[in-house]
C-alpha cells in the first residue's frame, strides 16, 4: 500500500470529517509532531458538530496529550465544530554529548 496516498498535508488546520473516534488516537499526536516539525504551534481541529461523539473523543486525547499546551472549544473562528489546540514549544535538541568526557 502506498503511505503517500494516505498523506495528509501539514497546515494548520485539521479537518476531521471523515474520520472516526477511533481512528484519531494515532492521528493526532502523529499530525501534532509534524506540525512541530514544520513549526506550526497552532492547530484548529475541525470535528463538526454531529452528536459529539467525535469532539469528546478529541477533547479527551487533547487533556492526555504531552505537546497540547492547551485548548479552546469553541475555536474562535468556526464555532462549535472547531476547537483551537495550542501545542507546547518543540524543546530545542541539545548538541552537547552528556557522554562524552
């Protein structure tokens, strides 16, 4: 199977339609790291309004999720089907060994 038709495009907004709850555990901390990455810090993560099932499923990964620095629901912009994330720095890799003597 090709991964790359799987690919979905870092920016910083994530629309969820489409996906099931049980399908976002693995995605959103694998979107949040590349989003990192790209330095995007700020994510609005579109659920939709539906009945819920899908927002509470996000909001619940987001309070577990070391990089969520925190979360707004609603979004700003989008109303109820969208919930800003606010990701926590990328720490900056030490180029110091703590081996080397």
């Amino acid at each position: 199977m090709d991964e790359d038709a799987h690919r979905i495009p870092i920016t910083p907004e994530l629309d969820l339609h489409g996906f099931r709850p049980s399908e976002i555990g693995e995605l959103l901390p694998e979107y949040f790291a590349e989003c990192l990455r790209e330095g995007i810090r700020g994510v609005r993560v579109i659920h939709g309004k539906g009945t819920g099932a899908l927002r509470e499923s996000v909001h619940s990964l987001l309070r577990r999720l070391p990089e969520v620095q925190e979360f707004h629901y609603p979004a700003s912009q989008g109303n109820w089907g969208a919930t800003w994330v606010i990701l926590k720095p990328h720490a900056p890799e030490s180029t110091t060994d703590p081996t080397a003597g």
